[in-house]
C-alpha cells in the first residue's frame, strides 16, 4: 500500500467513533493529565488529550471536526491547568486541523505514520505553546530538548498502543 497517493479516483476511508465513546476517552485523557502527575511527577510531560485528538483527526478525516474536537479538548485542558486561558486550546486546534489535513493524504493505518504523526505533533504543541508563551503572555516555558525528545517518543509509542487499541471502536462510514 502506498504512503502517499496521487491519483484523483483513490478512496480515503473515513471512520467514524461512537461519540459517547470519544467523550469518554477526552474525559479519561483529561483526568489521567491531571491526576497522574501527583503521585508519578514524571508523567507531567506526557500529553494524554493530545493523542485523542491525534487519534480523531486520523480517523474522521473531517477538518471541520478535527478543529471543534482540537479545540474542545484544548479549551478543557486549558480550564483544568494554572496557565492563561486559551493557549493549549489554540494549540489543540491546530493540532486538530494538521492532523486531518494530513490524514487525507497518506496512509493513516500504518504503525510508522502513527508513531511519526504523534512525534511531530508532540513538537508541534510544544513549539506552539513555547512561541506563544513567549509574544502573547512574556512567561517564557524551559526548554528542556532531552527530557522533550524522551517525552515525545514515550507519547508516540503510546499513542500506536493506544490507536491500536481504539481502533476496534471505529466503524466505516
């Protein structure tokens, strides 16, 4: 099968998730993002709401949706931290949006794509939160590339686990 397609008669196949189910998983995410740290203060760089809407752009494959989900769960995130409101709801919704844009392009169901999708999006969200830390609100965020590059890794591998696993959720459309 191949990763990129260029003919105009190709079918892209669409999912679509059970939207209790998605609510669900956006709520677990959130929870997890929010609890875990207190006892494991490591997990703090690990970004659990990202990767459900990674999962959703991938799968509906619809810009219009990839942005409201980005931006609902970014808008959740963003009322469940101590930061100004707004700023990883901003970075959600591009994430929502890149991820659809992309995922009508290339094979989507491939492990290494997933795993690539999810790395890149790790540092799409960080280097938006850290420029947009640095105009919109002069707080800057540490950056901090190796513990970032181990984090981005841990998300990728658990977002192919866990894309894996929502993936017998999903019925074609």
């Amino acid at each position: 099968m191949a990763l990129y397609s260029s003919t105009r008669d190709s079918k892209v196949e669409i999912y679509r998730v059970n939207p209790i189910i998605l609510c669900l998983l956006a709520i677990f995410a959130l929870a997890l993002q929010s609890y875990l740290p207190i006892p494991l203060p490591s997990t703090r760089y690990l970004d659990f709401p990202l990767l459900v809407v990674v999962y959703y752009g991938l799968t509906r494959r619809n810009a219009i949706s990839g942005l409201l989900v980005g931006s609902i769960v970014g808008i959740a995130q963003d009322a469940l931290t101590r930061g100004p409101l707004g700023m990883i709801g901003i970075v959600k919704t591009v994430i929502g949006y890149v991820t659809t844009f992309l995922s009508v392009r290339f094979d989507v169901d491939s492990r290494g794509f997933r795993f690539t999708i999810s790395f890149v999006s790790y540092w799409l969200s960080y280097l938006l939160l850290v420029l947009m830390s640095l105009l919109l609100v002069h707080s800057p965020i540490p950056v901090e590339i190796g513990v970032r590059l181990l984090a981005s890794i841990v998300n990728s591998v658990i977002g192919v686990l866990l894309f894996s696993l929502l993936d017998r959720f999903r019925r074609q459309t």
